[in-house]
C-alpha cells in the first residue's frame, strides 16, 4: 500500500473538520516546498549574474585595495 493510500485511509475516518485541517497542513506544506524552489532558484540566478558582471574585471586595470583602505576611522 502506498503513502498516499495510507494516508487517505486516516484521513477518511476523520470528522469533515479535522479532515479540513489535514487539507489546510498539505496546502501549507505544498506552498513552503513551492518558496523554497523559488528561493534556490533566485539564488541561483543571483550567482549566475554576479558571475557575469564579474566576468573579465580580473583582467582590468584598476585599484588595488589593501586592509587599510578597509578600515574606517571614527572621530
């Protein structure tokens, strides 16, 4: 018997209210699992663009910062 079969048979011995309560946790559960791919997929094209934009400056002439032009002096 499958998962899904198991869990059909608990849930129809419930009473419509708890059965209503099953349904509002797989939604719950469905929406955090759809945020999550969204997240690793934003991550994925934040890294991607970064790669990009950066994609040859190692080559550029330019400033070269030390530990120094780091730090930040308060009055």
């Amino acid at each position: 018997m499958s998962v899904t079969e198991r869990i059909n048979l608990h849930v129809q011995q419930l009473p419509q209210p708890l059965q209503i309560e099953v349904l509002h946790f797989v939604e719950f559960l469905a929406a955090k699992l759809q945020a999550q791919a969204a997240r690793e997929d934003e991550l994925l094209w934040s890294q991607f663009s970064l790669a990009q934009a950066l994609r040859g400056m190692e080559d550029e002439d330019g400033p070269v910062y030390d530990d120094v032009d780091f730090k930040q002096k308060w009055r």
